[in-house]
C-alpha cells in the first residue's frame, strides 16, 4: 500500500494497529499533519490533535537531528494519536505541503546565494539590505530606456528580477508589455542569461532556455528532512 491508501486507515484504526502502519511509509506522518484540520469536526479535538504533534515534532528532531532512534517510536506514537483524536475522515488527497515549501526554500535561498555573490555580500545582507529597494528602483525605471543600463550596473539578470518578485510575496506593478519588451531588449544584448545550478556562475546561451536552473528534489529525502524540521509552528496556525 501507498502512503495514500494507509493514512485513511491510520484515522479509522486502532492503536495498536495504526502504529504498525504509520512505520509503512515515511509520508505518513507528514499527510496525518496535513488532513487532520479537514477530519476535526469540534474545535477542541483539532486542539488536543495539534498537540499530539507537536510533540511528536520535538520527538523527530531528537531522533533525526540527534539520532536518538529510540524517540522514533514515541514520535510515531503522536501521529497516530493525533490521527485517532480527531473523529471525521481525512481528505484522500492530503500531500504534505512541508514538502513543496522546502523546496521552495531552497530554490530562494540559491538564488540569494547567486544574486549575493554578484554583489560582493552576503546573501542575510542582500535579502535585508538591498532587495526591497532594488526592486522599488526596478519598478520605477523599468519603462525606460535606461533599464537594462541599469541592471548591468548594479549586477542583476533578466531572471533576478522574477526571483526578487516572487521572494517579496507581492506583485509588482509592471505591465505584462513592459516585461516581454524588457525580455526582448535583454536578449538583443545579452542572449539568455542561465543561472548556474545551486547559486554558481552564471552562463549566457544564445538558445532559448527557461533559465531557472532549478533541479528536481528527491520526494523521500524532502520527507527525511521534513521529518527532523520543526512543524511544530504549522501546527499551530492549524489551531
């Protein structure tokens, strides 16, 4: 069975019975966490089911940060509390978002590295200090003809402006015309510019490419890590 097909269960068995099923696949935990607000159908069980893993997160990080393997079966033990507190059934599509925002993380913090080290600075200074004033300057000029002047003098790419964009969770207000004919003016004198993998030099390639120099995770070591993060704040906005 998948880990789609034993988290139902879990919800629905036993004690005894959902701990010998939440060892079956290491998503487990992780998809208990993420449907057990959709199966809580009084405030107080979400509660008492928050709690449970919450514990069970301090629990994780001892086993997986420490490898004190003998907190594994108590971490297991939250998990199916919490899933057996709670008394409705769990939506069968739950996959952990922990997952999808990991990789996220990830993904920005390569970028920092890349826009840092162009910058001479450190990617904590960049991100403080210079990214929300490059991309207020990046808004104001970007209708201009001096635009891609600027960027080469302050060291930015195409594709750094996107990344600051979307690391500042806010739209800017540029015109979708405007994006496409500043896309087009880079190209005349820059071709595609491409990141590097993981933050590294950049690369100019005169054929088309998406330029976001991202690699595919590996879903089981993204659960591993999960696993050993602290969830413990997740849980709690769920309350």
């Amino acid at each position: 069975m998948d880990a789609f097909s034993i988290t139902p269960r879990v919800f629905s068995s036993s004690f005894t019975e959902g701990m010998e099923l939440v060892f079956a696949d290491d998503l487990v935990p992780l998809m208990i966490q993420e449907g057990y607000v959709h199966a809580g159908r009084e405030m107080d069980e979400v509660a008492s089911a928050a709690d449970d893993l919450s514990r069970g997160d301090l629990y994780k990080r001892m086993v997986y940060q420490k490898g004190d393997w003998s907190m594994a079966s108590a971490a297991a033990a939250a998990a199916v509390s919490a899933a057996r507190t709670v008394t409705g059934r769990p939506p069968f599509q739950c996959f952990p978002q922990v997952l999808g925002k990991m990789s996220k993380q990830r993904k920005h913090a390569g970028w920092l590295a890349d826009m840092a080290r162009r910058a001479s600075s450190s990617s904590t200074a960049f991100r403080l200090d210079r990214m929300e004033c490059l991309g207020r300057v990046a808004c104001a000029v970007w209708r201009t003809k001096e635009m891609v002047g600027w960027m080469e003098g302050v060291g930015l790419l195409r594709e750094d402006l996107e990344a600051m964009e979307e690391m500042s969770f806010t739209k800017w207000p540029v015109e979708t015309k405007a994006r496409a004919a500043l896309t087009r003016e880079w190209k005349k004198t820059h071709g595609v510019t491409r990141r590097g993998g993981g933050g590294g030099g950049d690369e100019t390639n005169e054929t088309n490419g998406d330029g976001d120099g991202d690699s595919d995770s590996d879903e089981t070591n993204e659960a591993n890590e999960a696993n050993g993060a602290n969830e413990t704040n997740g849980a709690n906005e769920a309350n």
